[in-house]
C-alpha cells in the first residue's frame, strides 16, 4: 500500500483512527442488539474521500478492531468479520470517488451501503432468531440495520460536505492536487 509510505497520509490516517474511536463513543441512540446512530464514520469517509480507497480500507479495518476491543458483540468468529473490520473497511469505498463536495455525496453512499450489506449479512446468519415472531430475516435485517444506518448516513454527508469544502481551500491532500490537475 503505497499510501502509507508518506508520513502525512500515515498520520491523516492514525488521526482519523483515532477520531472515530472517539466520536463512536459519543452515540446518539444505541440499538438492542447492536449498531447506533453516532459520527464515527465521518472522519473515516473523509479520510478515504482525501487519500483513496486503500488507506481509507486499511484505517475503516482497524477502527473496526478497535471497536470490536472497545464494545463487543460476538456470536460467531465469523459474526465477527461481518460486523467489526469488514463494514468499517467499506468505508474505503468512498475513495472510489472524487474528492470534492460533490463526489463526497455518492462516495459517502457508498460507502455506508457497504457497510449496510455487511450488517445485512449478519443479520441474517447471526441475528434471524431477534425477529420479532412473523417478520422475515431478510426484512428484520434490512429494517434493524437501516433503523440506524440512514440516519448515520446523513449526518455523515452532512459533516464530510462541510468539511471537504473547508479542507479543500486550507491545505488539499496530494489525491485532491492530482484530482484537481486532471479535471
């Protein structure tokens, strides 16, 4: 990953780490079986936004570790992967698009739909039984997970827009000089 190679990515990427681990200890609303509606994801999407999708990747895994030390919910090692490293590697996705305001809004959608797909999944492998008595797995999953996951999502896009526009005229990142030179 030659993103990591340049210390002021190396250090964009432990800061924004560090900054999702702690605004996800600021929750809005904590779902029963897991999940809450919190700004965890914005330094995350940002980041990936600034500096592509590998980095955004490999720091959106780590801080899904973290948060699986901080505040575990295990059922099955594979529960696990689905609901730690793996959707919070999605946040990478973002970096799929162009680092400006602009591109923030489908690269922000993305990447919580790759976060909403793990869940999705583990809800239905791990969590069928917490359907209330009636409800499909597949609808209990998708229900539960978009209870907190779209209002996530658009405070995220709310927050990454602002602050994209602001980081972009302070101090933009290489990705966003390279970007910009060929558009």
């Amino acid at each position: 990953m030659s993103g990591f190679r340049d210390t002021r990515v190396l250090t964009e990427a432990a800061l924004a780490v560090a900054l999702a681990f702690v605004l996800g200890l600021v929750k809005l609303f904590r779902m029963p079986e897991g999940g809450s509606i919190s700004f965890e994801m914005i330094p995350l999407v940002l980041l990936a936004l600034r500096q592509g999708p590998g980095v955004g990747a490999v720091a959106g895994a780590a801080y899904g570790i973290l948060d699986l030390i901080l505040d575990p919910y295990v059922l099955n090692p594979v529960q696990v992967l689905f609901d730690y490293p793996l959707p919070f590697a999605a946040m990478g996705l973002a970096g799929l698009f162009r680092p400006t305001p602009r591109g923030a809004v489908p690269g922000t959608v993305a990447a919580v739909a790759g976060r909403f797909v793990c869940h999705f999944i583990s809800g239905v492998a791990f969590f069928a039984s917490y359907a209330p008595k009636g409800w499909n797995p597949y609808l209990y999953s998708a229900a539960y997970n978009a209870g907190y996951l779209v209002p996530s999502l658009l405070i995220t896009l709310a927050v990454v827009v602002v602050l994209l526009r602001a980081l972009g005229a302070a101090r933009p990142s290489r990705r966003q000089l390279e970007l910009s030179r060929h558009a």
